[in-house]
C-alpha cells in the first residue's frame, strides 16, 4: 500500500515529490539549493540533466511505499517511460525549505 503524497512527513520532500509527479519543472528547480547535487546508484550525475532525462522528458513518477528519517529517506516505485517500473530509494539533504542533495538507486 503506497502512502499518499500529502501525508509524506518533510514538506520539502512532499513538495519534491509532488513536482516530480506533476512533471513541474519550475516548480522543482525552484525547490532547489543553487550548486544542489544528486547521485543515481552511487556515482554523481549533473542534476539539470539527470533530472529532464530520467523525470521530466521520461513521465517520471513516484509511488511512496515507505518512509524513514523523519521523511526524508523514501522508499518508492518509480516508473518512466525509459526504464519502466523499479524499486528506488531516495534520500534527501534538506537545508532550510531547499533539497541539497539527493540520493537515488534501485533497492
């Protein structure tokens, strides 16, 4: 059973998700540190094209099965039209309203 979206604990993490599955970019990037980060399985990607290859240009989608860390470990189905459906974690940086970092891979 997924949890939904608007019960996710860490409102800056709610509003991610949230963008992600709305596919607003303006909205995301506006949820972002300047310099933010991410990795994908371990290995840094440059977040402007991560995300508009693997989120926004792919349907990127997230169903929340589970969270920890005070909201701000996810575990999720993530689903786009490049790589179909996955298990992936996600962890997240949060400074201030703002996503530092994310961390995402296949669980």
């Amino acid at each position: 059973m997924s949890i939904q979206v608007n019960r996710l604990s860490d409102p800056t993490v709610r509003a991610f998700v949230t963008a992600v599955n709305a596919h607003d970019k303006a909205a995301f990037e506006a949820l972002l540190t300047p310099g933010a980060t991410m990795s994908d399985d371990g290995s840094d990607r440059d977040v402007a094209d991560w995300t508009e290859r693997e989120i926004f240009s792919s349907n990127g989608h997230m169903d929340i099965e589970s969270e920890s860390d005070g909201g701000r470990g996810l575990l999720v189905t993530y689903r786009n039209d490049t790589w179909g459906e996955m298990r992936t974690r996600w962890r997240f940086t949060v400074d201030g309203d703002k996503v530092s970092r994310f961390e995402t891979g296949q669980a």
